[in-house]
C-alpha cells in the first residue's frame, strides 16, 4: 500500500496537458463524489504553474456540480492579468464535458505593509488531546457507519485532533464554534507552493460541520443533503501544514438551506496564517427517516 502522503503528493502533483491546461485525478478512497478541497486546491496548483514567482494571496471559488472520482479533471486556466504587484488567473474545472467548479485566484509580488492580527484562542494544544486512533476506539461503538469509516486511520494523510470530539455525538443548542488541530502525518517538501495547496486542500476540514454544531446535527445524518456551494481563503503569513494548524472556527448563520461558515488558521506559535469563509447546502429531506 501506498503511503498516505505519497499519494497526497501525487495527487496535488497534476499533470500538465498544454499552455494552460492541467489534468487532475481522486485518489480511491470509496467515496462517491471528488472531496472539495481536493478540487479547490487542483485547481490553485493549476493557476499557481502559470505564475512566475509569486504566492497566492487570496482564491475564491464556487462548486457547481459533484466531481466523479472515477475520472479525471481537466482544469483550464484563462491568465487575466500580470501586473507590476498582482498577477490574476481564472481556472474552470471539467469533467464529462461540464464545469463543476470555479476559481478566481490572485498572487502578489512580497511587499512589506502595516501588520497585525487577532489573537489565537487559548485551547488545549494537540498534544495533550486524544489522537484520531484514540478517538476511534473510544467512540467507534456510538457512531454511525459513515463517521466510523471517517475516523478510519488507515488510508488518512492528515492527522486531526478536535479539541472537543464530543460534539459528534451531537447536542442541541450548543454554539456553532469549533475548534480543530491539524497537520499531515509525515513531513513535506519544503517547498511553499506545496504548503500552499495542501493548506487549500484541508481548508475544507471539518467547516461545513460547524453549521450542524447548534442543531445536534452531524454531516452523516441520513436525512441531510450537505454540500460546498463556494470556498474562499486568504493566505496571510507563511506556514508549514506539517506543523500543527489550529482551525478555529464558527457559523454565524443559517437560514434558507443554507450555513454559512468562517474559520481562521493559526500556526502553533500563535500567528494568524490564513483564513476561510464557505457557504453550504444544508437541506432537509423531510422523508428520509434519522
């Protein structure tokens, strides 16, 4: 078996198919549709290899249709500008013919500027919480079959701590903000355009969730349909992601389907090193039984 890692890697390593196009592939993990923040970090390689040495500062994307992990993706890239600071790049994503998401992403030349930040929260720190191994066997026998297979160790690059795994035993009425440590499992290249897309690719851990948090709702209930609609992240200050991240996260509403999302990443030295808003589809399907 490959290592989880490995095929992390090879799986952001997308191939180059022409001057602006890129193909993509899923790992198969038996799941029935592409993970989001797959796509949204193929997609920030892919505008990423037609820029010239500068770093994304800001992507914004909005998810379309499903992805089909038995196919590939192609991305295509439309360059929209190269100025004296930012550079701007549009990437569609394709597969059987139709777009299933869109990107809009921007780099800036480094330039020093005014600096501050919020504060990280005081949480426990990651070493003093249970690990996902722990987490599985002390909670496996309370939990569906869906969540089970989601704390399955087994095949998972990321290492993921929450600092209360209660709450996927589910509680009305408790506030929508969570709070979650994560980092891959073995270390990686040193290389910032890899950082970058993995930070992409876990940006979308665990944050839809929190919509679910005040309801005592899970996104393994049966009778949820739970989807990404758009994705944005700001990169702020360089990072390591095979260094504990602190994800801090909160829901400040939900109504009309949908939730909507934010979450701030911090450094285990507490510096503020990027963040995150998602809107998702939460709706209800009143006829499928809890």
């Amino acid at each position: 078996m490959l290592d989880p890692i490995e095929v992390l890697l090879q799986t952001l390593d997308i191939e180059t198919i022409g001057d602006n196009a890129f193909c993509g592939h899923s790992p198969q993990m038996g799941w029935q549709r592409v993970f989001g923040g797959l796509v949204v970090a193929q997609a920030l390689v892919a505008t990423s290899r037609t820029v010239d040495a500068r770093p994304p500062h800001s992507l914004h994307g909005y998810f379309m249709l499903p992805g089909d992990p038995s196919h590939p993706i192609i991305y295509e890239v439309d360059r929209i500008r190269d100025g004296a600071s930012f550079t701007t790049r549009r990437c569609n994503a394709i597969q059987h013919g139709r777009a299933i998401f869109s990107l809009s992403a921007s780099f800036q030349k480094p330039e020093a500027g005014l600096d501050h930040s919020l504060s990280m929260p005081g949480v426990p720190q990651p070493e003093d919480l249970a690990s996902e191994t722990e987490l599985s066997e002390r909670f496996a026998p309370l939990l569906p079959e869906a969540m089970r297979r989601w704390f399955d160790t087994t095949n998972r690059s990321i290492d993921i701590r929450p600092v209360d795994p209660l709450r996927y035993l589910g509680q009305a009425g408790a506030v929508p903000v969570q709070y979650v440590w994560l980092r891959t499992k073995k270390r990686l290249p040193d290389s910032p355009d890899i950082h970058n897309a993995v930070l992409a690719y876990l940006s979308d851990m665990c944050l839809l969730d929190t919509a679910l948090i005040t309801h005592g709702r899970t996104l393994f209930d049966p009778d949820l349909q739970i989807a990404s609609l758009d994705h944005a992240l700001w990169f702020h200050r360089p990072f390591r992601a095979d260094e504990w991240l602190l994800y801090a996260q909160d829901s400040p509403n939900g109504g009309g389907g949908r939730g909507l999302t934010r979450g701030l990443i911090y450094a285990h030295d507490g510096r503020l090193v990027a963040s995150v808003a998602q809107e998702g589809l939460i709706r209800v399907r009143p006829a499928a039984p809890r």
